[in-house]
C-alpha cells in the first residue's frame, strides 16, 4: 500500500508494531487521528506519555500501580495468606473480574519458554520463595495458562516450592487445555479458582 505521505507512514508503522493491529488497521487509526482537532490529539498523547512515565510495578507482587505498592497488596481486606501466582497483569484483571478471589496476586512477568529465550532467571520467581519461607503464607494458587509453558513453569516452581511449609494448589482444569487464562470467561474461571486443586506432579 502506497502511502503518500511519510509522516503518516511513520504513524502507521508505529502502530502497527503493536500486536494484533496491521497495516490497514493502523492506517484507519491514523487517518482517524488526523481528523481530530489538535487539542485531542495532544490528549491522546499526553496520556500515553504519562502513563508511560508515571505507571510503576507494585514492590510487593508486580502488579501494575500508581504508587510504589499497588491497591490489592494496600487492602487490608485482603487476605494475605494466600497468594494467586499469574503470568501477566492481563491475568490479574481476569481473576478480579471474576470477583471471587479474595487474596493477593504474584506476578511472575511471563512464563518459562524455551522456544522464546525465556528462563527461569527472567522471571520473578526469587522474591516469591522468600514469600512462601516468611511464614505468613498458607497458601500458593499457579494461576498460569493450562498450555507446556504454563505447565513447565508450575512443574518449576512446585520444585522450588515444595520444601516450604505452605499448600500448593492449581485451578481446576475447567479452563481447557491449551487456552490462555485471560481469554476463559468469568464463570468458568470462577469456577475453575474456587475449585483449586493441589498441584500434582504429572
């Protein structure tokens, strides 16, 4: 597609390096964007220029926040005995969408794919054994996609985990095989978090 300006060509590259958007979808976007007047356009860039410079990850879990510890690991109503281990922050808004978990979230920042480059020293896996050795947990949920990697990384940190004096449960398998957690609906994932399990080794 011939575009015949570069400054919009620019644009539309850059959004279309942002996954599940293509070249015509981009262009629809950008061509949008230039219709608008230029007070809306400097809003939508300023947002994502703050949002970019002001968006922290919560000391405590990873969770995205606004502040140096994030509003769930900040809820004195939340149980803090029991920790939800997810992939992403797409999982954590998954679960609490679901609005059945009444715990705090480790977020491990991706799960161990070799195919990827990705290795256990990637991930934020050391702080959540110093978790499970603090003596204030009872209980870890692996809240991670039911696909290899997802099984690899729970086999991974069963092994690191299974010392501790703390009780190791995973999801039921109501969330199929193979699918990623944040695309199950909210009932099946309930349902799947309610009627946790505890981990077996295959």
């Amino acid at each position: 597609m011939k575009i015949p300006s570069r400054y919009i060509e620019n644009a539309v590259e850059q959004l279309s390096s942002l996954p599940g958007i293509g070249k015509r979808t981009a262009l629809r976007l950008v061509l949008q964007l230039l219709n608008r007047s230029d007070q809306e356009v400097e809003q939508f860039a300023q947002a994502i220029l703050e949002m970019k410079a002001h968006i922290k990850k919560c000391n405590s879990c990873g969770n995205i926040s606004d502040h140096e510890v994030c509003s769930i690991c900040s809820d004195p109503r939340r149980d803090h005995a029991i920790i939800c281990v997810v992939e992403d922050i797409r999982d954590v808004l998954a679960i609490e969408s679901t609005e059945s978990y009444k715990g705090i979230y480790h977020v491990l920042g991706g799960i161990i794919s070799p195919m990827d480059g990705v290795g256990p020293s990637d991930l934020n896996i050391t702080s959540l054994v110093e978790k499970a050795q603090s003596g204030t947990v009872t209980e870890i949920i692996f809240a991670l996609s039911p696909t290899m990697e997802g099984d690899t990384t729970n086999f991974y940190l069963f092994k690191k985990l299974t010392d501790k004096q703390v009780l190791i449960t995973s999801l039921s398998r109501g969330v199929a095989v193979g699918t990623e957690l944040q695309y199950a609906d909210e009932l099946t994932l309930s349902r799947s978090l309610m009627q946790r399990q505890p981990f077996k080794i295959q």
